[in-house]
C-alpha cells in the first residue's frame, strides 16, 4: 500500500470512530442509551477469535486453570484472528497477514483503537504478537511482540496505562529452568506463575504477582486497576496425603512425593514430604483439640495496581460476602465457633460456587466497577454457565458488594437456553456473548455444541438476558467443521486509565516521622534488597463477621479484643507471627517441574525471635506486628501462641513488591466494625517502631 492509501486508510478510520463515538458517547457514570434492537448495527467493529472445537476440557485451551498448555489436544490448530465491521462484513486477520495452521487467544484493543495485542499458537509454545492494519482499506500486519519471554507460553494480554504489556506466563518466577513448571496445588498440574509486565522498548520484564495456582484473564479497569480472576488452593498437597496414608497402611506410594530442600537446581532430595502450613486435609489433633480438616477451591476477583503493589482481592472481598453460607470452623472443641457465616452483614443475595467461581471479567462501560462474568464450575464446564454481573467500583465496602444474575441459573448446571462465556458489554449498552446451545457442559462425546457469538435479548418475562442472533453466519475451518467464537472486544479508542498507587497511612507516616526515618530512604532500601514493609496494626481486632477461626484474642500482657456478643468465649492468646514463602520444593518422580509449599520465610532482615517459631516476628503489647518479608514470591501468614501454635491462619496467598509498605489495619480487615463493635483501629503501631530501631543499626549499602 503507497503512503496516500495508508494516510487515506487512517483518515477513513478516524473518522469511523468519530461516528461511533457520536452514536455511542462513553462519560463514566452515564446511562446506558436506550435499549437498542439487536439488529441495530454495532457501534464500533468487533475483534474476536476462532477456535477449533476441543473434546477435553481438562488443561485445555477453554479450561478454567492450565488454560495455556500448546498441545494439538488442548489447543488444536486452525483457528483465527477474526474482525468483523458494523455491517456484518467479516475479516480474517492473521491469514491476511500470512499465517495459516494456528491458535489464537484473547485479543486487546489499544488505547486509539488503531492496533491490538493477541497471543498466538504458532509453534511450540504461546506467544505475543501486535496487529495493525484494521481500517476497512488497510492491510493486516501481524508482528511478535519483542523481547517478551522466549519458549515459554505467554497468553492473556492486555496494554497498561503506560504502554507495557501485561500478560500470564508460565516462565518460572526466577526464570531459572529447572523449575520449569510450576506445578499448581491442585492434581499438581503446569499452571501460569502468575502476571507479568513486560516494556517492550526495553525488555524490562517484572513478575507481578506469583500466584501459586495461577491467574488468569486479567483486564485494566476504568480505576486503573488489574482486574483479574485467581485460583485460591492454599492447601495441602492431596497427592502427598495419598502417599502418607499409603505409608500407614504398608502399601505402595501412588506418587512418590518428596521435597527437595531448597529451590536451587543442585537441591538435596529429602526423605521427605512434610508441610507446615496450612493444617492437614484430613484432620489433626493439637493443643486446641480436634482442628477440623481444611481444603479450599476457590476462583474469585483479586485486583492490584498496575505496578504489582497492593493485590487482594477486589475491594478486600471474601467468602463470607460471595460464598456465604456453610464454613467450617477452624478447631471442632470450640462451640463458639460457627460454622454458619452471618448473613445479615452483607447485601449480596447471590451465592457464588466454591467449586469454581467468576471468570472472564470485563468492566461495563456505563457502570464503572461493575463487571459482567461468567460463574462457572472449575472442571468440565469449558468455562461456561450462566452470565453475573458483580458490583465493586473502587472503595466500595465489601459488605456492599453484590453479584445478580443475567442470565438464567440452575442448581445442577442443566441451562435450557444454554450456556454463555466471555460476555461483552458494549458502548451502547448491548451485550454479546459466546454463546452454546448445550445445555451441560460437557455434552456426551467432550465437547459442546458450539460456541458462537450472539446479541443477548432481555426476556420479557423473567427479566434475564437470554441468546439472541448471531454475529456470524457462522465460520468453518479448513477441515469444513464449525469453529468456536470466542473472546470478543470491541475495536474503539478509550480513555487511558490512571496508574493506581497506594500510599503510606497515617499512622505509618507518623512513626516514621517521629522516629525520624526518610520513607524515600526506607523505600529505596527495601527495593535495594527485595524486601517489602508489612504493617498490621492490631492482630487482635478481626472483622464481626469472621467466626470461623478464633476471635477472643489476647496478646499476654497487653491488648485484648472480646467479641461483644460472645464476650465469654473462649480467649486465645497470641504472641507470634509467623510469615510463610511460598517455594517449589515438593517434587514427583518422572513428572517434571515443582509445587509450591509453605516454608517458614527467611527473616534476617529481622530482630531475632528467638522465642518464636521460625519465620516469625513478635507481636507488639498494642497487638501490632511489623516484618521486612520479600518480595516477588507468594506469602502467607498466621498468628501463633507463646510455644508456636497456630490460632488464626491466613487463606490465601498475598504478593508483595520491593519498596512496598503495607499496613492490614487488623487480622481479616475490617470491613465495618470488629468483632468488639469497633471501627478499624488508628493506633500508631508499636512494633513499626521498634523494627525502625533496629533497622537503624543495619548497614548500609
């Protein structure tokens, strides 16, 4: 194409999007337009992919976890980047660009609206690539994304506010080889190792997140905000129970678990495969009595700034919120603890599964914070179900938080209007969805009948959203089958999201400044030494909701928190924290890469504590607690008593960045008030200052 026709291309362009914008104005906080026909044109043109169909949903392509694996199996080849313009009028993008036999996943539009970022099967492994050219006169370029990790797959992309690219990957957290892969705390499945920033001008790559079990589709906010769905499976690891109870009975060892006893590639194999947190699968005696046996299987919205720092799930949300209901409680010879969550402290009506939970979220374009996604289970669903939008802009208490149904449900999964996944607000308030007219998933023979794009349709009866037409008239591939549309996103210039940051507290700030400390100073030691600041301010004041682990705490000789319902319960005291890293030492014969398991962290860069378990710093007599813990792995935590048992655990795992401060007001934040009717506690805390004492002694470098 000459310079005038690519000028003139651009031009037809721009002023394409200049129409729909009129047709379609996007102001945050605006109502929807007026409900528009589903065979109204679209507003803007739709990108969107192809997919051969699968016959397994089992670390496959359309899998809620090891969605990233290349085989033909789990990824067959012959599908496309597809691009379809207001008119119907269809494109197919990488076989204009000259790709023939590939896989193709998750595109995401640029801020102009001019280009967008795709990750693409070609080869061996998953990778990154940009297409331009998307003007009705233009001509498709697809190029490899530079300096992005090389043989490892790199999939869910998307633009930060600054022009990186974030996406998954399963390159080992340090990129060393022999920990290739990371074996998921599941069935011990390769899984992504989390999110990555990658600056392609540079080549400057950061893990953001080390999700353990991996994270998946991540997309930007209006709040600036990753927004994104992670697999919460801190628990034990039941391939390794399996082996201990066969050694019990004298039989032989299904799995041959073992540790190693560091993550170094000449590692000592260890007789060998104790874990120390969390507590057991199966049950367990201790000095509380009967502690009842703990497994977690849970996908939800977590959310971190675009830098990595401040990840927790959206808004602090927890199960008690989404998956209210039935919870076990910690220690089975403590009647003060329920195993029913306290349903008149939340507003969400609508419980979401344990067994699966909230995929595929995208941010309704007219409700900034609200998010459409699909609820579905973690096997043998290929993501689909029913479609949920779930209330959280940013700020919002998580006790208002609420999910609603789109679309219809049923208790066993038999959806008669059939299912849904990667559903898609539009700028003019319609929705599209993939769309299958299975009603189970999967049906008889693996796979589903079809997936196809489709306008949902409000039913003027149930006032749910049921499939409506097709985008497509549909699409075939090489071999004459229908292939699968997935993953659609609209092709419109948007408005760059701020970079979201997290400052330092108020009562943080004040002890520094009292005992003289430069935050600027701290902060760049911290990075200097790939070390973060956890603050909690009182480990003693939990939320009033939380009555499944213990809430009568007591610190010996110092503050106490007493629930004001249940004052004479039960009190426990508690003397330790103890900081757990999450490392791949668990290993299995003949099954390449490693788990993640709970070790006690390295803590030199703390006073000592010698009377506490390993990893483990003091507890304050203002109930506060604060620790140097490093950053860019997995962490976890639990407070103990004076000999090192554990009273209240942390469920899941939490990331950290160098340089980053964090404070937890209290153990489990309070969402409104603690379990004594109080507001989250302001106490400017006691052990902040006692390690800035001592880190005032260490040398500087």
């Amino acid at each position: 194409m000459t310079p005038a026709l690519k000028r003139a291309a651009s031009l037809a362009l721009l002023l394409l999007l200049a129409a729909c914008e009129r047709n379609g104005p996007l102001v945050p906080g605006e109502a929807p337009p007026a409900r528009i026909p589903s065979s109204a044109p679209a507003p803007y043109p739709i990108l969107f992919v192809t997919q051969t169909p699968l016959h397994t949903d089992f670390a496959a392509r359309l899998s809620t976890f090891a969605n990233h694996m290349p085989g033909a199996a789990q990824a067959p080849r012959g599908g496309a980047l597809m691009l379809r313009y207001p008119d119907g009028s269809l494109r197919n993008l990488t076989l204009e660009a000259g790709f023939g036999q590939v896989a193709v996943r998750e595109p995401a539009v640029y801020w102009d609206g001019r280009k967008a970022v795709f990750s693409m099967l070609e080869g061996a492994v998953w990778q990154l690539y940009e297409v331009t050219g998307l003007g009705r006169n233009e001509t498709a370029h697809v190029a490899r994304v530079p300096r992005q990790p090389e043989g490892y797959n790199n999939v869910s992309p998307l633009y930060a506010s600054d022009d990186r690219i974030l996406f998954t990957s399963d390159r080992p957290r340090t990129g060393e080889a022999h920990l290739y892969p990371q074996l998921d705390e599941y069935e011990a499945t390769p899984t992504n190792t989390g999110i990555w920033s990658l600056d392609p001008a540079s080549g400057a790559l950061r893990l953001l997140n080390h999700a353990p079990s991996g994270a998946f589709s991540p997309t930007l906010d209006s709040f600036g905000r990753i927004v994104f769905t992670r697999w919460d499976h801190l628990q034990q690891d039941q391939l390794a129970e399996r082996d201990r109870d066969a050694v019990r009975n004298g039989v032989a060892l299904p799995f041959n678990s073992f540790n190693f006893d560091s993550e170094a590639a000449n590692a000592r194999q260890l007789e060998s495969r104790e874990e120390v947190f969390p507590e057991s699968r199966a049950g367990s005696k201790g000095r509380y009595g009967e502690v009842s046996p703990f497994v977690t299987n849970f996908f939800t919205a977590w959310a971190m700034n675009q830098d990595g720092s401040n990840e927790e799930t959206l808004n602090h949300v927890g199960q008690h919120e989404l998956s209210f209901g039935f919870m076990t409680p910690s220690f089975r010879d403590d009647p003060a603890l329920s195993a029913r969550t306290l349903d008149t402290l939340h507003a969400n009506r609508v419980a979401v599964r344990r067994d699966g939970g909230l995929f595929h979220l995208r941010e309704d374009p007219h409700a900034p914070g609200s998010y459409l996604a699909i609820a579905a289970r973690e096997q043998d669903s290929f993501t689909t179900n029913q479609i949920v939008r779930l209330n959280g802009p940013a700020g919002m208490n998580p006790e208002r938080m609420t999910v609603t149904q789109l679309t219809e449900s049923h208790p066993g999964d038999a959806l008669r209007g059939g299912r849904f996944r990667n559903p898609l607000p539009l700028s003019d308030g319609r929705i599209v969805a993939s769309h299958t007219a299975s009603v189970r998933a999967p049906e008889p023979g693996g796979t589903l009948d079809g997936l196809r794009l489709r306008w949902l349709e409000p039913d003027s009866t149930s006032g749910l959203y049921r499939a409506g037409p097709a985008l497509t008239k549909g699409l075939r591939g090489a071999d004459g089958k229908e292939l699968w549309e997935l993953e659609a996103v609209e092709v419109r210039a948007r408005v760059r999201p701020p970079a979201s940051s997290t400052v330092l507290e108020a009562p943080e700030r004040a002890v520094l400044a009292e005992e003289k400390v430069s935050e600027d100073e701290l902060r760049r030691w911290l990075q200097q030494h790939e070390l973060a600041l956890v603050v909690t301010r009182d480990q003693t004041s939990r939320d009033r909701a939380e009555l499944q682990q213990p809430y009568n705490l007591k610190v010996p000789g110092g503050v106490e928190s007493r629930s004001k319902d249940a004052p004479d319960a039960k009190v426990y005291e508690i003397s330790h924290f103890q900081i757990l890293q999450g490392e791949q030492l668990r290993a299995y014969p003949g099954r390449p890469g490693r788990r993640v398991i709970a070790q006690p962290m390295d803590g030199q860069s703390n006073p000592a504590n010698p009377s506490g378990p390993a990893g483990s710093v003091r507890i304050a007599i203002d109930g506060s607690t604060a620790a140097f813990v490093p950053a860019g792995r997995a962490l976890t935590w639990q407070t103990t008593d004076a000999q090192g048992n554990a009273v209240v655990r942390e469920r899941n795992w939490v990331t950290f960045q160098p340089g980053e401060m964090r404070t937890c007001a209290s153990c489990h934040g309070v969402n409104t008030r603690d379990q004594a009717g109080r507001l989250p506690p302001l106490n400017k805390p006691q052990a902040l200052r006692e390690l800035l004492t001592y880190w005032k002694t260490l040398p500087r470098q």
